[in-house]
C-alpha cells in the first residue's frame, strides 16, 4: 500500500498540478504558517467571434476558484509582478454576455457572496497575462507588510466599513440622483421627438405620452379607489340568492320591527304619563 501511494505519488509530481483544460494552476497560501496550498485556475478571457464582452480581449485574465478570504486588492497584490493592473473585479459567476454595468458604490453594494467566486484581472498590456500564465507559487496572500484580517477582526472591520459617513453618503445620492434625472429628461426629450414620426418602413412607434395620467399614490386617492371598488361589488352583488341570505334577511326584518315597535310602546307611555294621549 505504501508503495502505491508512493509511486502515485511521484506520477502526479511528474504529470504536474491537476487543473481543467485550458487552465493553468497557481498554487496560494494564506500565510507561511499553512502547508497546504489552495490553487488559482488562470486563463486568458476569450469569447465566440462575433460576441461582444464588457472585458478587454488579449488583457484580460479570467482567474476561477477564488477563495473568500482572497479580495480584490489581495488579487492585484498577488497579480502584480506580472504587469501593471488596470483593475480587478471579483463576481459569482463568469460573464455570458455583454450587459451593461452600473458603477459601484461603496456605500450600495450588494451583499457578498459567501463562497468560492471568479474573478477578471485586466492588465494595461497583453504580457501581463500571459506572464500570469507561467506564474509559480506558492502566492501568500497575508504577509507582514499586507496582513488580511480574519475571524473576529474581520467581522469588526465589515462591522465599522458598515456604518457610512452622511455627509459622503448625501453627497453620492446627490450626485446619483442628478445623473438619473438628467437620463430621464433625455429620454422625454427623445420620446417627444420620435412621437407621430415614421421610420424608414412607415411604422410609427408608439410611446408612453399620450397616455391616461394614472393617479396619484396619495392616501386619499387610495380610499376613493377602494370605495368605488366596495361600491361596485355591492352592486354586482345577488341579494336572497341563497337560502342563507333569504333567512338572514328574515331575521333582521323582524330584529327591526321588534325595535320599531318597543320605540312605539315607550312613545306611548311618555305621552300618557303627560297626559296628552288621544287615541281618537
């Protein structure tokens, strides 16, 4: 058994580091403390002719198996004696198409995904990646002169990174809000101009002005819909449809005139007690 393992052993050293095709292994550690190492699967980004991407071609390197502990600045660290890096983004899963990308804010991000992730290293030139390519290892993440918090630091640092300045985060709605409304005025703008006019078949596009005005989302307004709504459904209604309604109906005729009639008694006796009853 000893044996065996020893001569597996020694095949897998000759055949190299076990990675999906296509792909190079880069062997990281978390700190020189670890023994085991964790690999980065690298390959240049390509896609089908004809399809377009959001990432640069022959700069761009797609990196698989990202662990969590392994962030965006730890990535351009452990990149960057291969090239200078224009940037690193870190994502759940690999780009299918080109869609268009909204900046990123640092007070709205979305939550991170907690497990392994990918990510695009984009050099400024095309020897970065492919120096990448060849890169040995073992990489070490956490170093003395860039250490990476974990456990209950870390939880402490997302914790303080959590709570936003106002005055930055006013500042970034402001300016959020001023590039979102000068959008919508462009569109306006445009959907006015292409308003009642062919194209080159003849086909006018319909657009949204013109339309009805909806109501506005104010209280009151809501109590008129839902008022005329109860109204309308009283209407529809079938009254003494069923045998039920027909004796509920029943019941409260006589309820009403069993009441009409103690009113009645209790009128008469006040006005005899005043002396002014004449029956005839």
């Amino acid at each position: 058994m000893v044996a065996r393992r020893r001569k597996r052993g020694a095949r897998d050293s000759e055949q190299g580091i076990p990675s999906p095709p296509g792909y190079s292994a880069i062997p990281i550690k978390f700190s020189e403390k670890q023994q085991a190492s964790h690999y980065l699967y690298v390959r240049e980004h390509r896609v089908r002719e004809g399809t377009k991407s959001s990432w640069p071609q022959k700069r761009t390197l797609f990196v698989l198996n990202v662990p969590p502990y392994c962030t965006e600045d730890c990535l351009s660290r452990l990149f960057s004696p291969c090239g200078s890096i224009q940037s690193v983004e870190l994502q759940e899963k690999p780009d299918l198409a080109d869609s268009p990308k909204e900046p990123k804010s640092k007070f709205f991000h979305p939550m991170p995904v907690p497990g392994f992730q990918v990510a695009y290293v984009v050099f400024q030139k095309p020897g970065g990646v492919s120096a990448a390519l060849v890169l040995k290892g073992p990489l070490l993440v956490s170093t003395e002169s860039h250490p990476v918090k974990s456990g209950i630091r870390k939880w402490i640092s997302s914790y303080a990174d959590s709570v936003p300045d106002p005055e930055a985060l006013r500042v970034e709605v402001d300016t959020f809000m001023e590039a979102y409304d000068k959008r919508i005025a462009e569109e306006e703008a445009q959907a006015k101009e292409e308003e009642g006019v062919p194209d080159e078949e003849g086909w006018v596009k319909v657009t949204r002005r013109g339309r009805r005005p909806v109501l506005p989302r104010t209280e009151a307004a809501s109590l008129r819909v839902l008022e005329k709504e109860r109204r309308k459904r009283a209407r529809k209604e079938l009254l003494n449809f069923y045998a039920w309604q027909h004796r509920e109906t029943k019941m409260e005729h006589l309820a009403q005139l069993r009441k009409k009639f103690e009113e009645d008694k209790q009128r008469i006796e006040l006005m005899r007690a005043q002396r002014k009853f004449r029956p005839y």
